[in-house]
C-alpha cells in the first residue's frame, strides 16, 4: 500500500512540474497551462451547451518532458490519470497566477477533469484491433458514430434527511468505469442503520451528464465480406453530446471490461471505452502530401486537358462512357457548399443518375466511383429502406433507451453514397432521400426525438428503364417511373444506352478480347481498375505501392498505346488528388466573365425548354455553377474562368440533348432503328444527329417485305410515334390516324381477333368520329403495310370478307 502511495506521489509531482514547464512549440496555440486552464475557467455557459472544465494534455509534451510519465499513462492510466487530476486541482487552487474572476470560477467548480490528444502510435487503434491485451489500457480509437442515446443525468453523490433523527446521510456512487475509488453498490438507501425511514434530498444531491455513443469502424476501411466492429463509448460530464451520428471522430479513453447483468458468470465480459476527449476528424485535410505528389498533381492540373486525363483514368477497363465519366470526375471533386448569413445551405454536391439499357456497366462504373472517391458508401436500392438510408431510432435491449442510428447517406457525410438498382426502391423509400439530396440534412422528429443530422453528400445512382430498355418514345420521367421533384435534384442525369453498330461493336469487342488476353492483376503485368478497393489499414493502401502514379501495361488497360504520353493515372494518386484539390481550393470565387458567361447560358437554356420534359429551374442554373466551380477546382485555381463554364457547357448540352432528342421523336418522323446508329457510349458531341434504338427495336424491326414473328416494338413506340402514309392514299388527318393506330393497339393487347366494329366503338370512346368508309382504307392500308419498319405500324391481318383484324405480332 505504502508503494503504491509512493507511486501515486511521484506521479502527481512529475504531473505538477509538466504544468509549470514552458513548451517553446506551436502546440494549443502555444499556450502555457496556465494560460489554457484560466481560458477554459472563463468560458461562459451557453444555453446550447455547458462549458468544458477539461484540461487537454498534448501527447508530445508528455513525451517530451517524461518519457516514463508518458509509458505509465499508456500502461497503466488507472492509476495515472487520477495524478494529474489530483495535480491539476492544486495547480488550479495556486491564486497568484489566476485573475479574480478565474479564482471565483475555481471556487464555483470544485472538480477540474483531464483529457488527452495528439499522436498515440501504436496505441491508435479501430474498433477491429481491440483485443485483450489493450484491457486496462489508454486506447485511442478512430471510428464513425453510428449510434447515440440521449443524455441523461447520472447521480454521483446523494443526500439523505431522516426525520425520526434529523440527521442527513450522504453517500457517494462509483461504477466500474470510475477511476477514483472501488465501485459501490447500485442501491438507492431507503432507511438508515437504525430502521428509520429516509427522504432523498434531490435539490443537494449531485448528478453528471451521461450518454453511450456506438463508434464502428470507418467504412472505406472495413474488410470486404466481414461484418464493421463496433465499440460502445461511455462519454460523461462535458464530453456527452459532443458527437452525434454521422461524425468521424478519435475518442482517447481507457479500454474495460464491464461486468455482465446476467447471474449466471460465464467469463465473457462485455467490453467499453471510457472516454477521456473526443477530437473530430477531418477527413479531408489528414492525409499528407509529400513534393513529389503536388509537383505531380500540379502537372496534371496544368495539362491541356486535366479532366478527359482524369476521365481516362476512372475505370479504364471500362470501353468508352467519355461524357459520363467527365461528368463523374466533377461529382467526385464537387462545388463548393455556402453558409449564408441568413442559415441558408447551399450545396456544393453534385449528384448524378445513370439511366439505361442492361449491360452497358452502370454498375461498373459505380464501382469504379468507389475506388477513387476518399470516402465512398454503397447501397442498393432493393436492399435500402428510407431509414436505412437516412436514420433509425432504434430501443436499446438492455436498458429499453431510444437510440438514434445513422444511415447511409449520413455516415457518408462529406463523400459519395453510390445507389445502384436506383429504379428498384420503394416510392415511401425515396421520399425520404429529398431532403438529404438537396437541404444535405436529415430531421428525426420519432419517438420523442426531434434532431437534424448532418448528410453533405452526393449521390450517385444509376436506374434501369421501367420497360427494361430505354424507349426514345417517353420522357425520361416515364421511362424511369421518378417524379420530377427526385429528378430535378440530380444536377445530371446520363442516357447510357446500348446501340447497334457494327464499327463500334467491333471497337469493343477487340478491346474486351485484348482484355482477357492480357496478364491482368497482381500477378501480371497490369494494375488494373484496383486489386482491392476495400483493402486499406488504417488509411494507407496495401496494393498500391508508395508514390506510384502511372498505371502499367496501359495498352491492354484502356486501349491507348504505350507510347501515348497521358497514361491512366492509379486510384490512389488520384484520391491523393481529390483530397488536395479540395484542400487548397476550398473558397472559389467567380470572376466577371464567368458570371455573365453563366447568365447567357441560363437565359439561353431558359428559352429552349418550353419542350422538355424536364424544366430548366434555378436548380439548373446551380448545377452550372458548381460544374463549373468543380472544374475550376480540378485545375487548381482560385476562380471560376470562362474556360470552366465552357467545359460545363459542354457537359450539359450532352445532359441535354438527348431530352430534346427524345422530344423531337415524339412529334417528328422516328429515324429508322439500326440506322446511322452510335456507340454504346452517350455521345453526342458530334454534328450528326444521334440516334439509339433499344435491343427491343432492333429485335421487333425486320427487313421490308418480311414478316417476323416473336416481339413487336413497345407499344408506346408505335402509338406515339407518326406514321408516314402515302399521300393521297388516305383522307386521315394525322391526329387520327394515330388514334386509329392507338386503338388497333389497345385491342390487340386484349385479344388476337377483333371485328372491324371493335375499332369504330373503341374510337367513340375516345371521342374520334371516322366514318366506316374511311376506317376500312386506313385498316387496310395498315394491313398492305405492317412490315414496313419505316413507318411503324402494329403488325395486323385485315379480312374483307369478314370484317375482322388479326394479330400476327
């Protein structure tokens, strides 16, 4: 025991001599600890949140000035951390080197706590590499708050009156996870030693805030396959609702074991974290930039065409996609967000949706957004609920507490969620996304909480038609089945559609073949998309070797040839790119020209979208702007050119286009399906007009003069679209001769036989009055003519002698 106060002395001593030693460094604002101690006493209590009575020793101090106190607070805080806090009262009750109001402020707070931060080496863990031997141990553990109960009083001395003896009892409580004596029992005394009846003074007793917080391991650095670990954190005092979920943060704490509720000793104990600080972490400004990755970086900024290099770069086993890899390059380096002075959010996240056939890698691509982004969540759309998503509150097993549990979209807080099967959600399920994807908040208001979490991210989503292929007929709302105000929140949204062309397709195919002839991987020649985008320790890639910025065997990668100078650069240069940009280009500004250069677009945009089915808003005018800030971010500049918002045109009109193209076909003649068609690749940036028959189309189309059966083109193709009739050969107008078509349609879809009275009734309903006569030479003119894919006709059989349509589809 005398060894043990002997021990406890000379701590508290060495503790006291580290208080009054000056520090010549830049740590704490250089600050002595005096100076911090009487700046935490001044604090004033604000209504929002108390202030904090908690001295932060640096790590480096420690080190520095005692090595042995530093390996003694590591091996065995027990016992060390109740010396500095004993050191730091008596250094507190010194009065000379206080002001007066510090020195009432002590008085009023007779219990000062201590904390720790800065570098803990190898004592800087995850919620995964906490094991056994850490027990007892000062831990310091990086995570991501998942959970979080509410904040609820805790007594930790009480006062009691007996009124047979008018005496008062006091009695102190101490838990397992307390540092300042051996733990008390858990009853509440109700009488005294005596019998008598005692009455609990609550106005004299003493309570401490106390809350429990989850922290799971931080996404991108989870194992592929393996469940996140997770570790309760026990926060008391000023560190309770310091975090909520949603926040990346380090939490320096002493590592336990609690002793289990159950009667039964099994030998499983349940393990905590008794926190000591809590430090957010900064996830974009904590990796480290070494001369040879900003000369790098800096040479790829001043390029002639940084964004197609990087573009190039972003899955390059991936044939073709140029436009839409441009526009996810941008959503990966975003605008910039702004806090007005009236508490309006802007956002500075881009959000993108790819929209298209099957098998055109949409969700490659997504995969490819995975590996590169510095923090990247993935979800699927028949796997994602809206809370799921969002936020939960969920009721804790043990205690029946209501806990708030985050959801994707905030744990991807300052990064990418990636929804793939977009098409697939629930309707209840994506309302709840509205509001993240545009206020960047999410507002619990459940189960008597009513908070709003942080969710600053962009999403990327990609959807498969409602039809199963893209059908040029629709708008893009019907072809997806989104409602416009899901649809206007994507800043763009890319048609990826699968064409025919024999050029191309042999293009591709050569590439995929070259692909698989190839020795790819780690055990060839190629480093590929990335080995493993999930393997990481602790932020630092274990495939990617240190400082390598080129990816080898690039013929075979992406098709360029190995003399070609801009060869795809890897993902880990690139994250290292993303993560500098945004550092140094965080306030981007907009000069005069690129300001009336916007304008002009807008209003031109504005004057052209009387016929599209999606408006031109001011949620468009946004996307210009931070399209055009994300590029001015991808070149390092301080300020938004005309050059930017150039190549945010650019990237619009090919967002654009193709609505308008989907709008021309459905009031003009359809192009014939094969005809002139492009690549795989939504590419319009040539003078031609584009087109892009489905696989649909191209199975439903013969050659004239042959009849084919199997599958017909949609239904929609042909009702909407307008027929090519011979002049002359009809008195129709066009109007009916469409309703005529549509009606042929309609009945067919009950029916392979109908009279020719079927049709005259089903255009009553309608309200088209033709007469017999005319009806009888346009069914016939339809019959003479099914096969002509040119003019798009339902494919039917007219008998004279009976008066019937046949349906030979």
């Amino acid at each position: 025991m005398e060894d043990f106060q002997d021990l406890r002395l000379d701590l508290k001593n060495r503790v006291a001599a580290l208080l009054t030693h000056s520090f010549d460094d830049d740590l704490a604002d250089s600050l002595t600890y005096s100076e911090q101690l009487e700046k935490l006493l001044m604090q004033p209590a604000g209504e929002k949140a108390k202030p904090r009575r908690r001295l932060v020793f640096d790590s480096l101090r420690i080190h520095d000035f005692d090595k042995f106190l530093w390996d003694r607070l590591l091996d065995d805080p027990i016992t060390t951390i109740p010396a500095f806090e004993d050191a730091v009262a008596d250094f507190a009750k010194d009065a000379d080197q206080f002001s007066d109001e510090a020195q009432k402020a002590i008085q009023e707070n007779d219990e000062l706590r201590v904390g720790f931060r800065g570098e803990f080496g190898g004592h800087l863990v995850s919620p995964r590499t906490l094991s056994a031997s850490r027990m007892n141990g000062l831990v310091c553990v990086a995570g991501i708050v998942t959970k979080a109960t509410a904040v609820r009083p805790k007594v930790v001395h009480s006062v009691h009156y007996c009124a047979a003896t008018k005496k008062y009892t006091e009695r102190e409580y101490r838990d397992v996870t307390s540092n300042t004596g051996v733990p008390t029992g858990a009853s509440y005394p109700t009488r005294d030693e005596n019998g008598h009846l005692l009455e609990a003074e609550y106005g004299l007793c003493k309570y401490c805030d106390h809350q429990v917080i989850t922290i799971q391991e931080l996404p991108e650095l989870s194992p592929p396959g393996l469940l996140p670990r997770s570790i309760d954190v026990i926060l008391e005092d000023d560190l309770a609702d310091m975090c909520k979920p949603g926040d990346r943060v380090y939490v320096c704490g002493i590592f336990k074991a609690v002793t289990p509720r159950s009667t039964q000793f099994s030998g499983f104990f349940r393990s905590v974290v008794v926190g000591y600080n809590v430090e957010h972490i900064n996830t974009e400004f904590e990796t480290e930039f070494s001369s040879d990755d900003i000369s790098m970086i800096k040479q790829v900024a001043e390029s002639s065409d940084p964004l197609g290099w990087i573009a190039k770069s972003l899955a390059p086993t991936i044939y073709g996609h140029d436009n839409v890899k441009k526009g996810l390059v941008l959503q990966l380096f975003g605008g910039n967000e702004k806090n007005l002075s009236n508490k309006t959010h802007l956002r500075g996240d881009i959000n993108c949706l790819l929209v298209g056939d099957p098998g055109v890698a949409k969700s490659q691509l997504l995969r490819a957004v995975m590996g590169v982004s510095p923090l990247a969540v993935s979800t699927t759309g028949r796997g994602s609920t809206g809370v799921g998503l969002t936020a939960a509150v969920t009721t804790e097993q043990d205690t029946g507490e209501k806990r708030l549990e985050a959801g994707a979209m905030v744990l991807a807080d300052r990064g990418v969620v990636c929804i793939d099967e977009f098409d697939k959600m629930n309707d209840q399920d994506r309302v709840a996304i509205h509001e993240v994807m545009e206020q960047q908040t999410v507002t619990i208001a459940k189960a008597g909480i009513h908070l709003s979490l942080n969710a600053r991210c962009s999403v990327l989503a990609a959807a498969n038609p409602l039809h199963g292929t893209y059908d040029h007929s629709m708008s893009i709302t019907r072809n997806v089945n989104l409602p416009d105000s899901l649809l206007s929140r994507f800043d763009m949204v890319f048609i990826v559609l699968d064409n025919m062309d024999s050029d191309k397709d042999r293009q591709m195919a050569n590439f995929v073949l070259k692909l698989h002839r190839e020795a790819t991987g780690q055990h060839g020649t190629s480093a590929g998309l990335q080995q493993d985008i999930h393997s990481w320790h602790m932020g630092h890639a274990l495939d990617d070797e240190p400082g390598k910025i080129f990816m080898t065997n690039t013929g075979a990668t992406w098709g360029g040839s190995e003399e070609d100078q801009e060869h795809p650069l890897t993902a880990q240069f690139l994250k290292k790119y993303i993560k500098y940009a945004k550092k140094q280009c965080s306030q981007i500004g907009l000069s005069e020209g690129a300001c009336e250069a916007i304008k002009e677009y807008y209003v031109e945009l504005r004057n052209s979208s009387r016929e599209r089915a999606l408006p031109v808003t001011a949620r468009t005018l946004e996307t210009i702007i931070r399209l055009s800030t994300a590029h001015a971010k991808l070149c390092l500049r301080d300020a938004v050119l005309e050059e930017d918002v150039q190549r945010a045109q650019e990237l619009m009109d090919v967002v654009l286009k193709f609505e308008d193209q989907t709008s021309q076909n459905r009031v003009a003649r359809p192009r014939t399906p094969g005809q002139d068609g492009e690549s795989d690749i939504m590419d319009y940036e040539s003078d031609e007009e584009p087109t892009a028959p489905s696989q649909s189309q191209r199975r439903g189309a013969g050659s004239q003069g042959t009849r084919r059966a199997g599958v017909r083109n949609p239904p929609s193709v042909q009702a909407d679209a307008t027929m090519e009739v011979d002049e002359g050969f009809t008195s129709l107008s066009e109007d009916k001769q469409r309703a005529v078509v549509e009606a042929i349609r309609a009945l067919t879809e009950r029916g392979p036989i109908h009279p020719l009275t079927a049709i005259q009734q089903e255009l009553d309903a309608r309200g088209v009055a033709i007469s017999e006569d005319s009806l009888k030479e346009f069914v016939l003119y339809i019959s003479a003519n099914c096969d002509n894919v040119r003019l798009y006709l339902p494919k039917i059989l007219f008998d004279e002698d009976t008066n019937q349509i046949y349906d030979v589809a």
